[in-house]
C-alpha cells in the first residue's frame, strides 16, 4: 500500500479548494482545507503536515509573506505555491524562498498528482540522506494545560494508557479537549510518530461515510473515479480517532463493529479483506447508556470502544485552570497578532473566573483570541469584553464597569500614546502633572522616572 501523507490546501478560491481535495483524497491522502494564510497557519500551530499548498494571491494577505512565516515555523516544510496568470515572476521568487516549486493555473488533476508526487518524492529522498524521517517523525509536543486535582487525574491516566494498545473512549462535553487529548495518548504511544487520522463523525455525509471509512474501488458507485483509501488505511500503524463517534447511523455501526473486532476491511464495491494495525481512540459528547436505552447505538460496538473509559471534566469543575488557560492563550494570539498585551486586570480575572463558560476550553480560547484582537492598551479590562461578542461579554457587562478603572485604562492609554512622557500625558489628560503622579501612584501604573 502506497503511503498516505497529510497535504494542507490554503486557498481563498472554494472550487480550487475542493478540486485538490478530490483529487488528493482519490489518490489516498488525508487533505485539510484552509480558505485564508491566517487560517493555514492557526492548523500549521496545531499539526504537522507533510506537504502545504499555498495559494500565491489571496485577498488582503501577501502568499509570500505567509510563505515565510511557514517556513519560520517549519523550516523544512514542503510548500508548492498555486500561482495565476501573470505571477509567474512571483512564484518564482517564491522558490528563492524556499518554496518547492509551483503550479500555474489553470491546472489538471494529471499535472497536480504529478507535482504533489515529486514534492513527496524529494521529501521521502530528504529522509533517506537523514535530514528528516518520512512517516516517523517527531510531533510538535502536545500540551494539556492544568493545575486543577480533575485533570491531574486524567493526565495521569493519559500517562499509563498511552503505552499500551487499549482501546481508549474519552468523554466529556463539547470543548473540554477531548481531541487534544486524543493526540495526547497518540504522542506518548508505540504508534507516536505513525499516522494520527481524526474522524469527525459530526461533519460526515451519511451516504460516503463508509467510503470516507473503507475505502473505494473505481467504479464502484457513480462518481468514483478512481481507487481511494479510507481512514482505516490511511491510519494503518497509527491512531484512528473518532470524534463524535455516537453520530454515525446504526446501519456503519454494524460495519465499524466488526472493522473493530476483526481489525480488517473491505473497500466499497471489493470483496478483498485488507487487513489494518490501528490503535482506536473514540469520543463523545452524549450519554452512551442513554444512547443504547433509545436504541441509538449498539451496545456490543459501545462494549468494544469503552475498554478505558476517560472522562474530561468541563471548565465550570476545574476553575484552577481558566486564568492559566486564559494567560496561555493570550501568549499565543499576542504573538500570532503582533499585540503587546501584558495581562489582564483584576475586574477581568475576576469575571474570566466567575463566568461559567458553558462553551468550555473552546470558548475560551475564542473569548481570548478575539479580546486580543480589540485590545486597546496592554492590559485588557473589562471593558473590552465589549467587543468579543460572546454570551460571556454579555454576562460579564451586566455588572458595571466601576468609574476608577474606567480611568485607570484611560491614563495607560494616554500614557502608551505619548510614551511616557507625563508632561504631555497631563495636557491631554486637562491635568497638572502633580495630580498626573498621584493617580500613576494610586492606580500602580509603572512609568520612567519624572523628567528633568
């Protein structure tokens, strides 16, 4: 069986997006879809992949300068550019970039194969001569970030499963990491380093799901061009993750059972059994027992994935970790926007804690990315949560804003905008520098000593 790599697509065009990701998938590859370079790179934080194909001109953003921040972060990462008409010149100032090569369009899926085999080629080449390995390759450390005694447990537990080829069910709400910690126990297990192919049984359509899972030979239904490995292939000597696995239909649950019992498949419209080396890890968001009450889910396939059960507790039951959540996300957006923001102010941690947070992990990782964004100063206050347009802000709004951190905020933006100089901070601010001193010394705003 041919390898199957994991190949990015950063493309503001929808149709040239999903022209790559027909024709890539047909050919065995495992192909995520971004429609911005900011996009590309917020899943480049998050994954590794062996080959990117980056769209030269997008709308509002520069495809070399995104190039560059791709190579700044992987520095040995395979990019062949998409260029049109009349950037030729561009694509190849791309190359002296770095950039493997590039494709003009308008472009065949003959000439696309035949681009994403030689860029794979040479990578699998770079491996040979020790520059890098070619499946097994060291993944970007995954991080479960927590103080609290509740996920203590689950770290723990994470540690003493992975090793071992259990069968692993994690539960828990929508937004509690369920997903990170699926990488987690890929990351310190014997398959680390193989392929990690996440299935999200939510997004699925019905009608291929068991083409997206099995495989498919040519021909075997109208529309199936060509030959296509299905997940469990592509997962062969790795992890397979299924994320919502109580969305599937009862009809694939009877096919999945027995995917998972016997550990071989057959492709759509094939009699022949491949046989796979997978480790299963599934999550849910639902009540399994509930699910098997309402005959929704069968109790012998819910038997097979539930061998250690996991259980990740909400954000509402682990509060110990929201403000070291929160300060690592601020890190990284404040690095990804180019802001300076230092931290938040006491009202802000305040309602950050007091808030229930019913999205979980997930909620907050947006509340932040957005509060980022709208920063005005270096300290977000509340304030600002104005802007991050969330039930959270709403929440958080419906107690007012005290006076004194109304001006607090104001004297450090004055303050940022003259750079420090209090003589013309006071003027703006229809003070003397007198009264200026004493309210830097009540609020603790740090600033240079007066000048001379």
């Amino acid at each position: 069986m041919e390898h199957s790599y994991e190949i990015l697509v950063i493309d503001d065009d929808a149709f040239m997006r999903d022209a790559c990701h027909q024709t890539l998938t047909r050919h065995g590859h495992n192909v995520t879809l971004a429609k911005s370079g900011s996009q590309g790179l917020a899943l480049l934080e998050k994954s590794l992949f062996d080959l990117i194909l980056l769209d030269l001109n997008m709308p509002g953003e520069d495809g070399l300068f995104i190039l560059a921040e791709i190579k700044d972060m992987e520095p040995e990462a395979t990019v062949v550019m998409i260029s049109g008409y009349g950037s030729i010149e561009t694509a190849v100032q791309a190359i002296k970039l770095g950039a493997f090569d590039f494709i003009a369009k308008p472009f065949t899926p003959e000439e696309l194969v035949k681009l994403v085999k030689r860029a794979l080629g040479n990578r699998r080449l770079g491996a040979k001569n020790g520059r890098k390995q070619d499946i097994k390759r060291e993944p970007r450390r995954i991080e479960i970030i927590s103080k609290s005694p509740a996920m203590a447990k689950v770290k723990e537990m994470i540690a003493m499963v992975a090793p071992t080829d259990t069968t692993v069910l994690l539960q828990g709400e929508s937004g509690t990491g369920k997903g990170l910690a699926a990488r987690r126990l890929h990351e310190l297990s014997k398959q680390r380093g193989y392929p990690f192919i996440a299935v999200d049984c939510g997004t699925l359509v019905k009608t291929l799901f068991e083409s997206e899972l099995f495989g498919h030979i040519k021909g075997a239904f109208t529309g199936a061009d060509s030959t296509q490995h299905g997940k469990f292939e592509m997962a062969h000597g790795g992890t397979l993750f299924f994320d919502e696995i109580s969305n599937i239909s009862l009809e694939i649950q009877a096919k999945l059972l027995k995917a998972v019992e016997d550990r071989c498949i057959s492709k759509v419209g094939d009699h022949k059994v491949v046989r796979v080396d997978v480790r299963l890890i599934s999550a849910t968001n639902r009540d399994p027992q509930q699910a098997i009450a309402k005959g929704l889910f069968r109790e012998d396939l819910f038997f097979r994935l539930n061998v250690v059960s996991i259980h990740l507790p909400s954000l509402r039951d682990r509060k110990e970790d929201i403000l070291l959540l929160a300060n690592h996300f601020l890190k990284v957006f404040c690095q990804k926007q180019g802001k300076a923001v230092e931290g938040f102010s006491a009202e802000a941690m305040k309602a950050l804690t007091e808030y229930n947070w019913p999205g979980n992990v997930r909620e907050l990782e947006n509340t932040i990315e957005r509060l980022v964004v709208f920063a005005r100063g270096n300290t977000i206050a509340l304030p600002d949560f104005a802007y991050s347009n969330t039930f959270f802000s709403e929440t958080a709004q419906k107690e007012p804003v005290r006076l004194e951190e109304m001006e607090r905020q104001h004297i450090i933006k004055v303050m940022a905008n003259v750079d420090g100089n209090k003589t013309r901070a006071a003027r703006l601010l229809g003070i003397d520098r007198k009264t200026l001193r004493i309210k830097l010394k009540k609020y603790q705003i740090p600033c240079a000593e007066d000048e001379a």
